[in-house]
C-alpha cells in the first residue's frame, strides 16, 4: 500500500445550507433537466433531515435524472464550462459499483464529504478498500460534479479528485479499466487550448497512480 501524502490545500469541504444549494441548482437549471420544479427541489432542501456534520452535506440529483454529460457543461472555472474528455463519449453509461446502492428518490443526501487528498498518488484499486476499510463510500461521478457545481474551489491545481463508484461494466459482466475523475484542463492535446483552466471530466487507468488525484468519499446517503 502506497503511503498517504502530506495534504497542502487550504480548502476544506464547508458546504452551503441545503436551501442555498437548491437555489444553486435551480439558477443552473438543474431542475429542469431533472424533470422537477423549482417548489419540489425547494420543499426537499427545507424539510431534509441535516446531520451533525451539515456543512459537509451535499444535496445531488439522481444520476438517471440528471446524468453526467448534461451537467458538466454546466461547471465553471474562470469563466470557461465545464466539458467530457472527447475519449469518454460513453459517459453516462458508468453506473454505481454493485455494493454502492443509491436511494430509490430523485434528490437525495451525500453526508460526511471529503476530497481524499491524503490518497493521492494511491490507484483506484488500491484506494477502494482502503476507503471500505475506514466505512467510506467512494463518490459517483455525478456527485462529484454535483460537488463542482457548489463549491467550485474544490477543483484546484494539483488537488484534484477521482470519483471511483462510477464504474462501467462491460459486457460479460467484468468492469472496464477506466475510472472517472474531475480535474482541470491544462488545454493540451484534444481538449483545445482554449479550455486552458476549464473543469473537466475525465478517467484513469485503475491501476495508475496520480500525485494530484485524490479519491473523493462520502460516509453515506441518505433521502
């Protein structure tokens, strides 16, 4: 097991209030991709049961509501949107891993968040135990975009962070090596130049190690 690394970042995840995170997602529109209105996300955000730890509570929107390749567009950094890394067109076909239920509702609660910055240089398939260990549940991609969207300084340079619930099974059953992540565009390559700095979604191999990846978890989810 690879050692955990000094964490630098100065950002840590204080959330808003949950009625402050639907007037987020309404501004966004996120709603309206969800097929929900303004009054149902407003009414959930205002009676939802908020833990202890409520500033580390994020309010997310069920992944077959709103997936991944609607939503990252709607990231923002700099001023620039958020994107999909052209080699991930199957996007939205990475589902929770089997052990990782999501609640049968639309809205629904992500507790206890934490960026997994003391993993990094850790491998997806060295970092899923370990997390299973310390009964934390690794994020779904669209939580982590969800994250993005309240909290946009989550996303910084060199602490940026791997979503590894989201897994894509191929089609005899076993799960294709790529693994979801958020970080920053250095506008190389495909992306373009003109998405230098811009929030992007892209993977991994599970069995690399990254120096500025972390692996974001939660401790549970709750409607």
């Amino acid at each position: 097991m690879p050692e955990t690394v000094p964490v630098t970042s100065s950002v840590r995840p204080q959330l808003p209030a949950l009625p402050a995170q639907a007037e987020r997602l309404i501004e966004l529109g996120v709603h309206q991709l969800a097929g929900l209105t303004e009054a149902e996300l407003r009414s959930f955000a205002d009676t939802a049961e908020v833990p202890e730890d409520g500033d580390r509570t994020l309010l997310a929107v069920h992944p077959d509501r709103a997936p991944a390749s609607a939503i990252a567009p709607l990231l923002r950094r700099d001023g620039k949107p958020g994107f999909v890394v052209t080699d991930m067109p199957d996007v939205d076909l990475f589902a929770p891993l089997d052990d990782l239920v999501l609640p049968d509702a639309p809205l629904y609660l992500v507790t206890g968040l934490d960026r997994g910055d003391q993993m990094a240089n850790w491998s997806p398939n060295e970092a899923l135990p370990a997390l299973g260990a310390e009964a934390r549940t690794p994020l779904i991609l669209t939580e982590g975009i969800h994250w993005v969207l309240q909290q946009p300084d989550v996303l910084e340079r060199n602490h940026c962070f791997m979503t590894i619930g989201s897994r894509l099974r191929k089609a005899k059953g076993a799960l294709d090596a790529r693994t979801p992540a958020l970080w920053i565009s250095n506008g190389t390559g495909r992306d373009g130049r003109e998405r230098r700095n811009a929030p992007k979604v892209g993977w991994c191999w599970a069995g690399n190690r990254h120096t500025w990846l972390g692996f974001a978890s939660s401790t549970g989810r709750r409607v």
